[in-house]
C-alpha cells in the first residue's frame, strides 16, 4: 500500500484530499498539530501526525516510508503571529526539504490560479516563491493552481442575505470555482498522470453578476447588485496597505486583485455552485427548524 503525507489536513481542501486518498486505497498519514482537535472536526486519516509545520525538529519521522506529499498548507489571514512568508513559504519548505531528504519521490502543491499576475500580493508572492524552489528542487514535483474555491464564494451568499451584493467594476469578469470534493478528485487524477502544473477550475464558468444572481436565487430573494468603479477598488486597496497591518489588509488584497480579472481553470467536477447554495440553504433551515 503506497503513503501519502497530506498537510493542511484540516483545512477545506486537505480534509477532502484525505477523504479521496483513504477511498483510492492509499495509506493516508495526515499531518495535524492536534489530532484530537482533528478527529473532532470529523477528520479520518489511516494515520495522524503531530507537528508544527514551522518547526522542523517536530516533524522527524514524518516521510518515513512515504511515496507521495500532497501540501494544501497555507493561510489566508494570518493568526497565531505567524506571517504568510512563515506558512506559505517557510512551512512548505521545511516540508519539502524533509522529503528530499527522506528521498520521497514525488512532491505535490496547491497554489492559485494566475499567480503571476497577482504578485502584488503578499499571501500569493509567498506561494510563488515556494513553487519556484520547488520546481528546481532535485524531486518530481506537481503544482495544482485552483480558480476559487466554493467556501470562497460563499461571500457571495453571505452578502446576499444581508440584501445587496457590493461588487467593483462591471461584474462581467468569469470564474469557475470549484467544489472541495471535485478539487480533491481533480488533484488525484493530475498527480496520477505525473502533470508538472495544472490550471483548475469547476465545471461551469460564471460572471461575478451571475455568481450574485445565483445567491439571491437560493435565498429567494430578488437580486440587488451595486456596481462600483474599479479605481475605488484600486484606491480602496492602497488605502489598506498603508494605513492597516498585513493581517487585516491581507486576505482584502487577494480578494480584490483576483476579482479583476478572469479566474479560469480547465473544467473538472460535476457539483455546480447552485447545487451548493442549495445545500447550503438546506442545512441552515434544517438546523433552525
């Protein structure tokens, strides 16, 4: 039975690539910093390991007899005091030097679609630079660049219900986001085919005005979109960076670059994000009634 060390086990992403892997008939060894925590969240893994991603000496014994690292570590606001270089680059490095040194054959990473536009932002200049040492690294290595994640979306959602989606520019740019389980199935079959780089998205292309339109919808609400021009986003942005720290402005930055342009993967999956707001509004009326 082949081993794969999964990081980030526990975030949206990484409890789905356990979640496949297990059923694919690998040996999954989930990377956590409390297992207990972990099971709590619902996590299953055929093995759980204990460490701090950002400090090596806790991670002795992790690639033990492994074939395979999938890393979908990473942060979106920063926390804990820990900065984006810490954990996007610094952590996934400190991963990848121990596979090499424990001679693990392959070496597969999660990084964001068009990355090089979006270098302006800190959170994906970290991400950058790790893939640049990672693909010069002396290891087969896979990165897997997702157009937007469904729980990203969900924004969307929640600013529909308070009655009106805010949104810059025209609203006209396309994203096809995707749904964690379709990801985590997209990002078995290219790490199978042995792909260096993969551009993801899931199986239908949305407008920014449609993804609203499609909010309203599972909410039963009529639509209201307020379109704002695109150079109070940019000014807004630069507002941010300098009067707030990284860890406020941080995750807004990503978030108002990517929304200026095209977020387009190659199509995977069969969950439609109406299929998921619908969930969704399932769920919340069931634990309300």
């Amino acid at each position: 039975m082949k081993t794969v060390v999964i990081a980030g086990a526990t975030g949206y992403l990484g409890s789905y690539l356990t979640s496949y892997y297990q059923r694919e008939g690998w040996c999954v060894r989930a990377l956590v910093r409390n297992e207990q925590v972990a099971r709590t969240k619902g996590l299953e893994a055929s093995e759980f390991f204990e460490g701090e991603v950002t400090q090596p000496n806790s991670l002795i014994g992790l690639m033990d007899d492994v074939d395979l690292v999938v890393s979908a570590l990473g942060i979106t606001r920063q926390k804990d005091g820990l900065s984006y270089n810490d954990v996007d680059f610094r952590a996934n490095k400190n991963l990848l030097d121990l596979a090499i040194e424990n001679s693990v054959p392959h070496f597969a990473y999660v990084h964001v679609l068009n990355a090089s536009k979006l270098l302006n932002v800190k959170l994906v200049r970290a991400k950058q630079h790790f893939v640049e040492v990672l693909q010069s690294a002396p290891i087969k290595s896979t990165v897997i660049s997702p157009s937007g994640y469904f729980s990203d979306i969900e924004e969307f959602r929640g600013m529909a219900k308070s009655g009106r989606v805010y949104m810059f520019g025209s609203g006209d740019f396309r994203i096809n986001p995707i749904h964690g389980a379709d990801l985590a199935a997209a990002c078995f079959e290219i790490i199978e085919e042995g792909q260096a780089y993969a551009e993801v998205g899931g199986p239908v292309k949305y407008t920014h005005n449609e993804l609203a339109e499609i909010a309203f919808k599972s909410l039963s609400k009529k639509t209201r979109i307020t379109h704002f021009p695109n150079w109070i986003s940019i000014a807004l942005q630069r507002v941010l960076e300098t009067f707030t720290s990284v860890k406020t402005y941080g995750p807004i930055q990503f978030f108002l670059s990517a929304m200026r342009m095209d977020m387009i993967g190659k199509c995977y999956g069969k969950i439609r994000l109406e299929d998921h707001f619908a969930q969704l509004e399932q769920k919340e009326k069931q634990n309300t009634g």
